[in-house]
C-alpha cells in the first residue's frame, strides 16, 4: 500500500466533494475509500488508500484548507510498527504473536518482551528476541511499573501489548499511553469476575465461550474495544475444556486486534472505535 490517508472530523455537506478534489488534483489514484458519520456526535471518518506520487506537506495543507478547523488528518506509507509484549505465565496468547511474527504476518517489528515472571523466558528466546524479567515480589506497585516504564521508553514502541498480563496498571501508567496498549481477556466479564471465570461458567453452563481485544483505559477492561469472538460449547465439556476453548479464542481475537491497528483500519471515537475492515 504506497500511502494511505485516515481523516477525522466534523461532518458537513460535501467533505467527500472536496477531499476527493484535492486528491484528483494531485493526480492521486484512490484504490480503495471506506467512510462512516458518527451521527450521534455528526463526526465523520475517511480511510483511503491512494496510488500516485505525493508531495506530502502541500497535499495536508491543501486538505487542511478544506475541511473543518477541527479535522485530524493522517498520511502515512503504513509502515511497520514496533511493538513490546507484556507476559506472564501464560504462553499461548505470547505464542501465536511470535509465529506470525517469525513468519511476517503482522505488520510490526516484536522489539522486545517483558514479564514479571521467568516462565516464558525459553519461549521468547527461542525467536531470538529480548526477554526482560523483571519480579514484582516484594515491590510495590509504583516502583514496578517504574522499572517497566523504563524499558518502555528505552525500545519507545508504537504499541504495547498485553498478552495476558496479569497486573492491573494503575492510571498513572496508562495515561502516557492512551489508545496504544492493547489487552485480551475472557468474555465472561463482567458477568464471571474474579478468580475461575471457567469454573463460574461451567457451574452456569455457558454455550459461547468468548475473548474480547481492546484499548486500554484508566478503567482497564472498561476501553475502546477492537475484536470479539466466541466458540460454541456445550455441557459435555468440563472445565478445562472450556479453559482450552478460551486460549483458542483468546490468541485468535488478540492476533486479529493488532492486525486490525497495525494496518490502520482503527478510529477511536470517545470510548469506542470506528473498523473500516
């Protein structure tokens, strides 16, 4: 994709008239448009994916001078992103992440993994790829995420990424990184919260086990949210088959949420997002 264009503002008559205009102008070839209006709060958002040769500056002052004073506008070549993976002890979510990588099917270079475990150390070196353990025992809260935010701005990642993470992170920590950690987790909340989420379903015999992909905000699972997906089960599976569906679940909705924000196909609009897929 030579270059891709994402515009977000306030929706008026004939955006799509005068943005078109310039990109013809330009001499621009649009090979693909997908557009929607918020009606709610009027706003509307364009993803194009334009052919041609672009001088970059002129053609953002060109469409600056044409739409709302309130407009964001983005032209980028959708290069790869960085990434740093936050872990645990569980694998899969952490697994499937570095086959696709090996295999160059996510649209980033994995710069490193951090855990506040060792378990996944041998996994993670396997790909050849930084494993950076760093214990919470015996620390508080403040002083960990000290240490991992340190790390974090030493590779300076587009993204982060919480492949089963389990640490809550305090606002403090997030702030710096709005819309740009992305975290997994069993569908079950809010409905089975707490420990054994699978034992809860199991106990109330559940007929969908689900995984849900999204932003992470000061609230933690309360953010914008990318993928969902679910499996269907039934009452002849125990416990631990159910557990074996959700990781299922789980690395596949993750694996799908960071394509969808790697290749720029994700608005955030207040506490939800806007996929043209």
């Amino acid at each position: 994709m030579p270059h891709l264009l994402l515009i977000q503002c306030p929706d008026e008559r004939g955006l799509i008239y005068k943005i078109t205009a310039v990109l013809h102008a330009h001499g621009l070839n649009i090979e693909r448009n997908d557009e929607f209006v918020e009606r709610e709060d009027n706003v509307f958002f364009m993803r194009t994916e334009l052919a041609g040769e672009v001088a970059a500056e002129t053609l953002l002052a060109e469409l600056r001078a044409a739409l709302p004073p309130a407009a964001t506008i983005r032209l980028t070549g959708n290069r790869k992103k960085n990434v740093v993976l936050l872990v645990t002890k569980e694998h899969h979510c952490l697994s499937e992440l570095l086959v696709r990588h090996a295999f160059g099917e996510l649209n980033a270079t994995i710069l490193a993994v951090i855990s506040n475990h060792e378990v996944l150390g041998e996994l993670t070196r396997r790909f050849d790829l930084p494993f950076h353990y760093l214990p919470h025992e015996g620390r508080s809260r403040a002083a960990h995420e000290a240490e991992v935010l340190a790390l974090l701005a030493a590779y300076a990642p587009d993204y982060v990424v919480l492949a089963k993470y389990m640490r809550i992170l305090s606002p403090e920590f997030v702030a710096p990184w709005a819309n740009r950690i992305i975290n997994i987790h069993h569908s079950f909340l809010p409905a089975f919260v707490g420990a054994s989420p699978y034992a809860q379903a199991y106990a109330r015999g559940v007929k969908l086990i689900g995984a849900t992909a999204h932003f992470v905000n000061e609230q933690l699972d309360q953010g914008p949210i990318i993928a969902q997906n679910v499996l269907p089960v039934n009452h002849t599976q125990c416990t631990r088959d159910l557990a074996q569906a959700g990781r299922d679940v789980e690395k596949i909705t993750l694996a799908r949420a960071l394509k969808l924000v790697l290749d720029e196909q994700v608005f955030v609009h207040r506490n939800k997002t806007i996929i043209f897929d």
